[in-house]
C-alpha cells in the first residue's frame, strides 16, 4: 500500500516544513509516501464559501485514482487514539487496497462530491488547528503508527 497526503496551499512556514520533512524521510522506512500540494485557489475573494468548496473538491477528484481509498481530515470525523490509528492504518493495509489518500481541506472544508467520494473521515482533534500544523501532526502521527506495529519504542503507554 502507498500512501499519499493531499493539501490545499502550500507550506509557507520553514520551521513546519523541516519537521514535515523529517517525518516524511522517517515513513520512507516503513511505507511508501508523497505529499501532493494543491495550488491555493486565486481570486477566492470574489467566491462564495461554496464556489471555493467546489473548486477545490474539483481538483481534489481529479488527483484521484479509481481504486483509491479517500479519507478526509474532518473536525466531525472519528477520533483515534494512536494505538487504534495504528490498527486502522493495519487494517487498510490488510484490505489490498493500492493506494490510501487522507486529504486536508481548504479553509472551509469540503465539497459535495468529495464526501460522497469519501470513505471515512478522521479527526485528530476537537480543537482547530491552521492546515499547515495538522500536515505536520498526521504525518508524525503516520510514523507513530508505523512505530507501534513494528513494536519498536517511539511510542510510549
């Protein structure tokens, strides 16, 4: 299985970057994964919340593949601990599934058809955070799960 990160807009704080980076070079070990950027939408003063959402669901939709399996980072998804993360990331494994894609929205969430697309949604908070951060706490949170299957002493319970 592959997994792959999809944001809206891109990383413009260096520090967030770096450790994105370095959790990113830390999954190489366990699973392959690529963190796509989509483009932040121009013009988007002149667009209702709605036209933006659907903007951005459009170009999300065309990233995908028709086998993948799309979950959506959503304030309303289902909360994990990271023990449980890590059994479901074993579980989509198990499943045969080719590729994984969890995809962090736009400031206003989702489209449509891209809950429609969806298979499941993931919150890893009931707090909210800036895009950029929750990059870095789902990737981290990617290699935390690894750590955990592989019993090796990341995490600590």
């Amino acid at each position: 299985m592959k997994i792959k990160l999809l944001a809206i807009g891109k990383t413009d704080n260096k520090n967030l970057q770096r450790l994105i980076e370095t959790y990113q070079n830390r999954l190489k070990h366990y699973i392959k994964f690529e963190i796509s950027i989509i483009p932040d939408i121009k013009n988007v003063k002149n667009l209702s919340e709605n036209q933006q959402k659907e903007k951005e669901g459009e170009l999300i939709l065309k990233q995908l593949q028709p086998t993948d399996q799309l979950v959506l980072l959503d304030e309303k998804g289902n909360q994990f601990r990271s023990i449980e993360f890590a059994k479901f990331l074993q579980k989509k494994m198990n499943s045969g599934i080719k590729q994984l894609v969890l995809v962090i929205g736009g400031p206003y969430g989702f489209s449509d058809a891209v809950y429609k697309k969806s298979n499941g949604k993931i919150s890893l908070s009931k707090m909210t955070f800036s895009h950029q951060m929750i990059r870095l706490f789902l990737v981290e949170q990617l290699y935390r799960g690894f750590t955990i299957l592989k019993n090796e002493p990341y995490h600590h319970e």
